[in-house]
C-alpha cells in the first residue's frame, strides 16, 4: 500500500504513460483534427498493443476528456491568476490571447469545431463556469448605485430575465452583457488569427485584438 502523499513506482509508471499517450494525442490533433485521433494508431507509435494502451484509456472519448479538461484547467487558471493580479476584463482578454497563442491546438479543442458524438463530463462544464465567473467579475461596473433592470439597452435588459447561465453570480445586467460579448468579439478574431486568415493581409492582428478590447471596456 503506498503511503499517503507518496506515489509507488508503478502509479509513476501509469502516470508517465498517460502523459505520453496525451503528448502523442495531441500531436495526431495538429495534424489531422479531435476526429481524426485513434487509441490504436497512438499505441503503434508507442510500440504498445491496442488493448494494452486501452488499460490507461479505456475509449477515445475519455482521451478526449481528458484532454479538454486539461485544456480548461489550465485556461480557468490562467485567469484566475491574471484576475488575482489586478487585471481588469481587457487584461483578461490580453491573458486569453497569450494562452491561446502558446497552443493553438489546445484553444481549438474548447472552442473550435464540436468533436461529432461527444458530450463532455458535468466536471469540465463545472471548470468552464470558473472562466465565466472571472468574466463577470471583471465586467462589474465601478462601484455605484445598482442598475435599474428596467434600463440599460435592449439585451441588458433582455439578460436581466434571462440569466441562467450566469448561475448564481450576482452581476448586474451590464456585467451580464460585457461578459456574453467576451466570447463573440475576442473568439472571433482569435480564431481567424489562429487559423492564419489574416496572414498575408498586412496588418498587425494584435492591434484588431486590441481594438475589440477597447469596445468591450466601454
């Protein structure tokens, strides 16, 4: 039995061979897409079995799973550190672009095109919730007499009513609005950047980037 806080050689084995199974994983990602990633292909490159590989991932949807849940981990952490540092919610998208930009693949696979057929765990929607409560703690507007739901534009006022998603967050209806516009207007530039759309165009996609940021902090 190991002792408590102390892993034994064979739970390290298991552990470096997961990494290696998600480093390879991640590889047939760049290259071919989520819906192109294969067990058996990732176990010949590894020189294991299919069904030997399958003893650390037992489907291709779990892989996927823990893939994606690395990848929102690490992006809730992301701001949840710049949030801590003072950033306000342009420095949060600054902090988004970074981390999008030190790995493409890992942005795509969270908010690139769906994987056909897989639903994500009630844990990684838990994780993806921490990224929107940063966001609608940094869309509060300065302290001040609350907003009358009653005012505001058209979509605050229709957020106001309609505020699920937020869960429990106590933002008001301006926060509720900046922070649903952080998606659209940042992921839509970041992706076309990432996917090389503006290459060659002969401008500076930082500085479109930038330029949302300011529409977003008004």
């Amino acid at each position: 039995m190991a002792i408590a806080g102390k892993e034994t050689p064979r739970e390290r084995y298991r552990a470096q061979l997961r990494a290696e199974i998600k480093e390879r994983a991640w590889e047939q990602i760049a290259a071919a897409g989520a819906p192109g990633l294969s067990l058996n292909a990732i176990a010949k490159q590894m020189g294991m079995s299919g069904p030997a590989l399958y003893r650390y991932f037992s489907s291709r949807d779990e892989l996927i799973t823990e893939l994606i849940r690395d990848a929102y981990r690490s992006l809730a952490d992301t701001l949840r550190t710049a949030a801590a540092s003072g950033a306000d919610l342009a420095g949060l998208g600054r902090a988004l672009r970074a981390w999008a930009l030190d790995d493409p693949q890992r942005y795509f696979l969270i908010y690139g095109t769906p994987v056909p057929g897989y639903h994500a765990p009630d844990d990684i929607t838990m994780i993806a919730s921490e990224i929107m409560d940063a966001l609608l703690d940094a869309a509060q507007p300065a302290a001040g007499p609350a907003a009358d739901a009653t005012e505001g534009t058209p979509l605050e006022r229709h957020l106001a009513e309609h505020r699920q998603w937020a869960g429990d967050h106590p933002a008001s209806p301006a926060a509720l609005r900046r922070a649903l516009q952080f998606g659209p207007r940042l992921h839509g530039a970041l992706s076309l950047e990432l996917a090389g759309h503006f290459t060659g165009m002969g401008f500076d996609p930082a500085e479109l980037y930038e330029n949302e940021l300011r529409h977003l902090a008004q």
